[in-house]
C-alpha cells in the first residue's frame, strides 16, 4: 500500500480474518474436508466479471496467508486499478483444501471492497479542480469497518474518524442533552487536557447561529449539517478559514460540484459504505497441477 491507514494494524487485521474463519469454519469445513484429498494441490483464479476499481487484493492475500502460509499468490492488478469483465485479479496456488476453505471469505471482503472502491472514485471524481476532500462516515457495517473504510481509501476517498475514540464530535444529541454548543466544546476541551491525549473537536451545527457559537467556542472543525448550497456557502464565509468546514447529511452525487464551490473542506457522505452495491468476482478451480 502507499498509504497506509493507521487502523490497519497487523492487530486488527488478525483480529477481523481469525474472527471471520471463526465465524465461517467453526468445528471445520465439511464439505471440503468429506472430498477433497489432503495432499491435493491446486490453483485458482480470481475472476473479475464487472468493471469496477478493484479492492481487497491485499486483503485477500493476507487471508490466504494467515489460514496457509504456504500459499503463492501471483497478482496481475493491483489495489486502486481499473479491472474489466474477463480480467484475471490474481493466481493462487497450493492445497486445494485451503483455497475452498478461505474461497468465500476473500469473495466477500473483495465484492464489497470493490463495490465501494468503485463507487468512492466515480464519486471522488466529481470534485476533481477543487480542494474539498471526500470523507465517509462511521455508517458501516458491524465488524466490517476495517475493510470498509480501507476501500474508501483505496477508491481515493479520505478517512473520517474510524471509531468513536480518535476524535471528538459532538452532534446534535451530545448538545441537546447538554444544553449548549459552548459549554460541550468547553467540558471537551477540558476532558482533552485531562485524558493529555490530541484529539480534535468537531460540533455539528444546523443553522448560522449554531456555527458563529461553534465558532467562538473554538471548534477545530464545523459541520454544516442537512443546510442548503447558499447557507453552507454563508458558513464558510462565517468561518473565513479559522478551523475546517465539512459538509453532511443528505449529500448526493450529483449535488457535489455544487457543495464543493461553497468552499468546505469536506465533504462526508454516508452513502460511500452503506449504499454501495457488489462487484461481480469469482474464484474459479485451474485444474493445471
């Protein structure tokens, strides 16, 4: 990878795959283990059936290789790249029993990562000739975050926080329950000191009022929640580069150009991870060994 997220750590990594065969293996694969010898050493290819940006190549090596470190794996494209229909992704070689062992798995991390490699691009694309970023949220899917947010990155897009421990961000319930903008960026900032860790500070505001208050509390970034292109616009201008602006709720593809001109810094949208469709892939048997 060229860039590396800090949540794909070797810890998390192992982590997601142990829980995943876990999850699909239990007591063992049955079907594969009833036939198919145990000497038997075969190949596969991973076919690409859709156009899309492919993602999960690396990933699916590091399952191959945490299940059976002596599986070889012969990559043809890359993570990020263009695949067409009758592409061939990559090679694998070894004990067959392996290979349909970890077949699903792989499957499943590379569609979907596909899918919102593809999606995160087409949508990245949009704000190509502006400086406004891409970001996705934490609208994931339990236990898949990793691969998720990793295929945002690899689809060009920028990471939002990953979980609820490496920033701050106070929404609309945080402030309602508390009663004001001010007083939860000042208790946050205190609680920043207290804890001694850098953890940046954003309020979601839902009109001018709450932005010139966020603004004056000190945020480190404002959100301009479900406001209109003229309003968000009037935000920015507010704010005249005194912390970041990002732009959600309710953000479609087609609104991007529009929202990027206002100036934010961001822009964040759900719909990168939860309304991305699957990519067509196959694993399929090479009989050649």
């Amino acid at each position: 990878m060229n860039k590396i997220p800090e949540y794909l750590t070797q810890e998390n990594l192992d982590h997601f795959i142990k829980n995943a065969l876990l999850e699909d293996i239990q007591d063992g694969d049955h079907s594969t283990l009833s036939t198919i010898p145990e000497d038997l050493q075969q190949s596969a290819k991973l076919l690409v059936k859709e156009n899309c940006i492919l993602a999960g190549v690396e990933m699916a090596e590091i399952i191959f290789k945490t299940f059976d470190e002596n599986l070889e794996i012969e990559n043809f494209i890359k993570d990020g790249e263009q695949a067409k229909v009758g592409d061939i992704a990559f090679i694998v070689k070894g004990s067959a029993r392996s290979i349909l062992s970890t077949e699903r798995l792989v499957l499943n991390c590379m569609q979907r990562m596909s899918g919102i490699a593809t999606l995160t691009h087409d949508w990245d694309a949009r704000l190509i000739g502006s400086k406004t970023k891409l970001l996705d949220t934490r609208k994931t899917t339990p236990n898949f975050r990793i691969c998720e947010k990793w295929a945002v990155a690899i689809g060009g897009g920028t990471n939002h926080r990953y979980g609820l421990y490496d920033m701050i961000m106070l929404k609309d319930n945080h402030i309602d329950y508390n009663g004001s903008i001010t007083n939860a960026v000042k208790m946050a900032k205190e609680y920043v000191q207290t804890i001694g860790k850098e953890l940046k500070i954003e309020v979601e505001t839902r009109n001018l009022d709450e932005v010139k208050e966020a603004l004056e509390a000190g945020a480190d970034r404002i959100m301009l929640d479900n406001m209109n292109v003229e309003t968000m616009k009037k935000a920015v201008e507010m704010v005249n580069g005194a912390c970041e602006t990002e732009a959600s709720g309710g953000i479609t593809r087609d609104m991007l150009k529009d929202v990027a001109t206002t100036g934010v810094t961001y822009i964040s949208a759900g719909a990168l991870t939860h309304s991305a469709k699957n990519i067509d892939l196959s694993l399929k048997a090479i009989k050649t060994l």
